[in-house]
C-alpha cells in the first residue's frame, strides 16, 4: 500500500480577505511550476510526490458562500491559470474559493486551502431629492448609474426614518433606469422622508443598500397653496350670486373648497377639479373660506389661507323718525336707518305736500356713518297743510339690498 500526494494548487489572487467587488478574476500559480518548486509545501525531504514533469491538464475552479462546499454557487473546468465567470454572478457578502489540478489521466489532484474574500461592489450615489431638498410628491427619485447593475430597487419611508421600519415603508419600486416616480404622490409632510437604492445584477442578486441615516438620503415633500382670487379678503358679497375662484397648483388633480363661519363653525366642504365654486346660497353672517390643493390619491398638497367675507341678504328698513304728528312750520326730518345705506338723496328721501305729487324742494344729508340722514325743506311749511314724507327702495344696503320703502304724515303747526 501507498499513498500517492500531490502538491495543492497555489492560489494568487484574490487574497485572504480581499474585497473585489462585481466582476472577480480568480488567479493562480501554474500547476509544474507548483510541483517543481521544492519549496513549495506538499515536498518531503526533497522528493516529488508525484513526477516533477506532472503538470495539470485542467483546472477545477470552486467558488460558494459556504467553506464546505456542499452545493457550489459555481464550479467549472478551465485549461489556464486564469478564470473569471461570464455565464453567472456571486451574491455580496463572504465568498470562498478554491482550486484543484487534474493530470493528463484525468485524476484529480489535491484541492487548495479554501481562501475568503468578501464580495462588495459600490453603493449607488444618489443624486436628488438629496440633503433634505424641498420637492413635491410626483418628483422623480434619481441617482447615478452603476456599472454592472442590470436594474435597482427603491425604497422611501417617513417620518425621518433612518433604519427601514416597515411601518414606516411608504414607497418601494424596482426600475431599470436611474430615475423612479412614486406610483403614488408622497404626501406633504412636516417630517422628512428616507430612501434608498441597491443594485441588482444581470442573475437578478442583490448589492448593498444605500445608507438611510446618511444626510444626503433625505427630502422633504412641500405643496403650493392655490392663491385665492376671488372675492377679496374682509369684503361683502351677495349670497345667492357668489362665485368663488383661485389659481391652479402644479402636481394637483382636485381641489377642496371650505367654507365655514367665521372662528370654525359649520364646516362646509366641495372637492371639484375647477379652478372656481358657485355655492346655491351662503347664508347670512360673517364667513371664511379657503381651498386645498390635492393630488391624484386625494393627499393634499398645501393651504391657503382662510379669507374673511360678510353676506347680507336683508333688506335694511327704517328704525325711528322723527318728528312726527304735528310739527314746527321750521322741522328737519330725520331718519334712522337699520345699518348703513347709500343713494339717500333728494328723489329717495323726500317730502310731498298731501293731495300733491310734486315734492318740496329740499336738501337731504346723510350722516358720515350712513345709518342716518336729514331732510331739510328749502321753506318753510304751511301752517295746518299735511305732508307725507317718503323714502323709496333706491336707497340700497352695501350689499346692494333694497330699502323697504317707507313714509310717515306730518301736520305743520
């Protein structure tokens, strides 16, 4: 009996504990001149323990992430001291390698030592929305292209998350392209969001994430606020024929409408794609409204401002006269009104002698308040003559509101 030993193959490259990253290129030392170095280790006392002129006819070439070898990730046959994949690829993280040389019978010889690398290829580098940047939520997420990468996975989360809760996974999408749009728009947030990318290669194997606590990996989603057009702030407005209006926001589908009255009651809500809302009828009282931009998944976008407008829709009347009954041939009448008017002048405000259709030449002046004015005859009246003093519906409210006309009788004395 006899044991026939050979020499292992001398691996070169690469090293113990290396880190190459996508495509490795395994080399080693050529299998005769391995045998004929006697200082190589498998000699004994300085014999061969097979014939120096032994040289491999082939190659074995194992690689796998396990150091046993069970089920190699790849095992081939190549004639030269050089091998590099081209029909697979190695996923990240700790490899192993090794190498067996077969003689010109085809008898495997004796294998390498397994030797350890670990595969790590480059991260991808993002390149916007980065370093918290303001952007909307139909942005496009976009980074540099890596070499080797057949497409790339991407993932966003919120509320500044910066280790992948998956609670906090907004978004996650894989694209061939270096650029990836959320399926749905990101809402508007006061928090920033996280994201990140990894590659994968042509077998579909995974590289490493891009870091989510690395500041550059952050953006905030911010939305314009329409602007308000129509009617102004803190005017009056009629409230059977108001048309509200404002500008359209970039990124916005739809648009909701609030009306409420002023210091919150009595929330009213429309969505509409318009860019304007006629309500039937707003009713009396003191109101403010604003509209919200909102975007395809109904998440909105930005506010404005509430707008302050007063709706009148009563007719203002007559409060109090005076004088009234008999009266001095010298009177001044005076009316007060329910709120202020305008239009009070000498063909609304006038005075008519009983039995007469001409009214007295007078001159009539509205008080700076507007709730009142005063009639004061050019002469003076005629002792025991009636008079019948009128105000008519020309006299009008700030909302355009009719006077509920109104006249008294006078007897001068």
């Amino acid at each position: 009996a006899f044991n026939k030993l050979s020499k292992p193959v001398e691996l070169l490259t690469p090293t113990n504990g290396a880190t190459p990253s996508n495509s490795i290129t395994f080399t080693w030392r050529d299998f005769l001149a391995t045998n004929q170095d006697a200082s190589t280790p498998g000699s004994h006392a300085g014999v061969h323990s097979v014939e120096p002129d032994v040289e491999a006819y082939l190659y074995r070439v194992q690689v796998d992430n396990d150091p046993n070898f069970q089920s190699p990730l790849d095992e081939v046959l190549v004639d030269q001291m050089t091998y590099t994949a081209a029909g697979t690829t190695y996923p990240e993280g700790p490899l192993y390698w090794r190498v067996q040389a077969l003689d010109g019978s085809n008898n495997s010889l004796t294998w390498s030592d397994p030797r350890m690398f670990v595969k790590r290829s480059p991260v991808v580098s993002l390149t916007a929305p980065v370093n918290n940047a303001q952007t909307t939520g139909t942005a496009p997420l976009r980074w540099n292209p890596l070499a080797y990468a057949a497409s790339y996975d991407v993932e966003v989360y919120k509320d500044a998350d910066t280790i992948g809760q998956a609670g906090n996974l907004v978004f996650s999408g894989n694209s061939k392209q270096v650029a990836l749009t959320p399926t749905a728009p990101l809402a508007v947030s006061g928090q920033s969001y996280t994201w990140r990318v990894r590659p994968r290669d042509a077998a579909g194997r995974p590289g490493q994430w891009t870091d989510l606590a690395d500041p550059t990996a952050r953006f905030r989603v911010t939305g314009s606020a329409p602007a308000l057009t129509a009617p102004q702030d803190e005017t009056l407005v009629v409230g059977r024929d108001t048309l509200f209006s404002w500008t359209g926001v970039d990124g916005a589908t739809d648009y909701r409408w609030d009306l409420r009255l002023e210091g919150g009651g009595g929330l009213t809500s429309v969505r509409t794609p318009a860019l304007a809302w006629a309500p039937s009828i707003v009713g009396d009282g003191n109101w403010e409204w604003r509209v919200v931009s909102l975007n395809s998944a109904g998440v909105e976008i930005g506010a404005s401002p509430w707008w302050q407008f007063r709706v009148d829709a009563l007719r203002p009347a007559v409060a109090l006269v005076k004088p009234a009954g008999l009266v001095k041939r010298r009177a001044n009448f005076t009316v007060t009104f329910s709120e202020p008017v305008r239009n009070v002048k000498n063909t609304t405000f006038k005075i008519i002698p009983v039995g007469s259709r001409k009214a007295l030449t007078a001159k009539v002046t509205p008080s700076s308040s507007r709730f009142k004015a005063v009639l004061n005859p050019s002469r003076d009246l005629r002792r025991g003559k009636s008079y019948t003093i009128k105000l008519t519906g020309g006299i009008r409210d700030d909302a355009s509101n009719r006077l509920v006309p109104y006249s008294w009788t006078v007897t001068s004395k």
